[in-house]
C-alpha cells in the first residue's frame, strides 16, 4: 500500500514539473518572437496648440437688406424707362416715366393761381396801413394764398407720381414693361433689392442660447459657389423661442460685395460662439471602439496605448481636451496594426500627415 502511495506522489510530482517546463519554454519562445519580430513603421507628431473655434452649424435662407417691388401711382403710357434687369442703380434715378404732359399742365395753373393769391394778398396788406380794407378782407386773401399752396403741392405730387425712381441704391429685378405701353395703376414694374449685404435667417438649438451674442462670426456656404466662404456677422436676436422646434431664430449680415449671392437662396451658416488656445492633433490618429477614444504614444522605441477625451473637431484636425500634453508624440500612421507594447521604428514622412486648417465645428 506504501508502495503504491510512492509511486503516486512520483507520478504527480513529475506531472507538475513537466507543466512548468512547458509553461517556462512557452513564456521563453514568446519573449523570443516578441524581441525578433521587427519593428512597425510609423509616424509620429507632436501636438500643437492652435486657436480652435466652438461653432454651431444651421441653414438658412438668404434676403435682401432694402427689397421693394415697384409699382405705379396712377394710369398713363410709358414715355421713358431705364429697367435693365441685373442693372444696379444709385437712389433717386429714374426708372419708368408715364406721359405726365396733363400733369405738368395742371401744376403751371396751379403755381399762376398761387402767385395771383399772392399778389392779391400783398396788395391788401399795404392798404390795410391805410385802413382801406378790413382785416376780415386781409385774412380771406391770407386763406386763399394756403389754399393755392396747397392745389400747387397736389399738382406737384400728381407730377411726381408719373415718375417712378429708385428709393435706394439696388439692383433692378425682371420687368414685362415695353416702352409705349398702358399701364393702371398699381402695376408691378419690376423689383429691386439692395444686395451689396443679405440677411441670412437662421435658427440656433436652444442649449446654445447662453452663448450666443450680437456680432459673433458667422460664416457662410452655398452650393453654387462651393469653394467660396462668405463672412459676416450676428445681428439680430429673435424675442421667443419655436415650442417645437427648440430653436432661437436669429439674423446674420453677410458680405456680398461682388453681387454673387442673392435673395431666397439656400446657405449654410457657421456661426462662432467663442475662440480659445486648445491642444491639437491630426484626426487620422485617433483610434475608436465603441465608446474609447485613444491614440498611440511613442515612448522609447515602443508604442503605448492612451486614452484621450476630444473637443471641437475640423477637417482633419481635433481638440484633444484630456490625455494628451506638448511633450508626447502622437502616432499618426501605422497605429491600426499595433499593441500597447509593440516595438516601433519612427520615421519621417512630411506627406503622412495632411495639411489642413484648423478652422471649428461643433454640430448643431
């Protein structure tokens, strides 16, 4: 029975130095392949501290500073017309003239019936130092004079009303108008827009309504002109906030110095909410699962996993707000293939790493 004791602890005792063995010369030939496995290429940056922009992005809808659509007075035939469709035109210059001969007629009887009052009333004050009138005569005379004052200034504004003229400096719209046409009155001539600045109208979510401000920056894009941006500024604040939207309505001026936009087009806005110094680093390296968000680090010729809480973002450029500093260097090709504790081999490369400008964005 002894003997059957010994030759159990024999075989337990060699079963147990075999498992260590094997697990000693499988810990050895690990470490062996790790140190023979050449090293990754990779590149590297450092990060930099850039201004970066927090911004809300929105779309809106484009109008006129000063926009009118003209229209006549009164009847007549058109004499004289300068609408040319595209044409800018400065304040006061006349663009459609109806024959007005009647009216210029009616104010020359005007003015001779003013200056006869005139004179008729002159010459009774003069007698009346003589008391050779009475004053109830003088103040008949005196009502006379006003009321051809008044005939004159009527005629004057029914001459007036033949002419119709730019109330602004603008850009003159489509028109149907011939010249020696008969038009009523309350016809549509044509339009005008002042569009050397447009109105942009937008909404901004409410949880941004804290930091919004008159005169933020706003930039903005249009489909026709992809490659262009249009500055501006915030200027109007709405009073309310939409019940089902969640949103503030507000007003931006945009630059319009070249005519290139115009009213009723589509824009998109990026209106600025504040600028600040910020710790950057390419978007390219930057490594996502699930909810972790890490880089890589070169330290010593071996790469290090570490996490990193981002910020605002841009075309391939993000704010890393936590995890990084000045002094690490960040792996910004190579790093989908490595390990925390893979060895790394840094090269350069001035084309792994674009060139793009820091410029914001924060989705509304």
């Amino acid at each position: 029975m002894v003997k059957q004791w010994l030759i159990a602890l024999v075989l337990v005792a060699l079963a147990a130095g075999g498992a260590f063995s094997w697990q000693y010369f499988a810990q050895e030939d690990s470490e062996n392949a790790q140190r023979q496995r050449p090293a990754s290429k990779v590149n590297a940056i450092s990060p930099s501290m850039e201004v970066v922009r927090d911004s809300v992005n929105a779309v809106g809808n484009l109008r006129a500073l000063d926009q009118v659509e003209l229209t006549t007075e009164l009847s007549g035939r058109v004499v004289e017309m300068n609408l040319v469709s595209g044409k800018r035109v400065s304040r006061g210059e006349l663009l459609l003239r109806l024959d007005d001969r009647q009216a210029r007629a009616d104010l020359q009887i005007a003015e001779a019936t003013l200056a006869d009052a005139r004179r008729q009333y002159e010459r009774a004050r003069r007698l009346q130092t003589n008391n050779s009138i009475s004053q109830s005569q003088v103040d008949e005379l005196r009502t006379a004079v006003n009321v051809a004052e008044a005939q004159r200034a009527s005629a004057r504004t029914r001459l007036d009303n033949h002419r119709i003229e730019a109330p602004f400096e603008g850009v003159i719209g489509l028109s149907d108008i011939s010249l020696g046409a008969y038009l009523s009155s309350g016809t549509s001539v044509t339009t005008l827009d002042s569009t050397d600045r447009m109105e942009l109208g937008f909404s901004i979510p409410e949880r941004f309504l804290g930091q919004v401000g008159m005169g933020q920056r706003v930039r903005g894009a249009s489909p026709a002109y992809p490659d262009e941006e249009f500055q501006g500024e915030l200027a109007e604040l709405g009073t309310r906030i939409n019940e089902l939207s969640r949103t503030l309505p507000v007003r931006a001026i945009i630059d319009n110095p070249d005519g290139k936009l115009r009213p009723g087009q589509f824009m998109s806005a990026n209106l600025t909410l504040r600028e600040r110094e910020a710790l950057v680093i390419p978007e390219q390296a930057v490594m996502i699962r699930g909810d972790d968000k890490y880089v890589f680090v070169a330290e010593d010729g071996v790469a290090r996993r570490i996490s990193v809480s981002l910020g605002s973002r841009s075309p391939g450029r993000v704010e890393v707000s936590a995890g990084l500093s000045l002094e690490d260097r960040v792996i910004v090709t190579g790093q989908d293939r490595l390990s925390s504790g893979d060895r790394i081999d840094v090269v350069d490369d001035d084309t792994a790493i674009p060139d793009n400008r820091f410029l914001s964005s924060r989705e509304s």
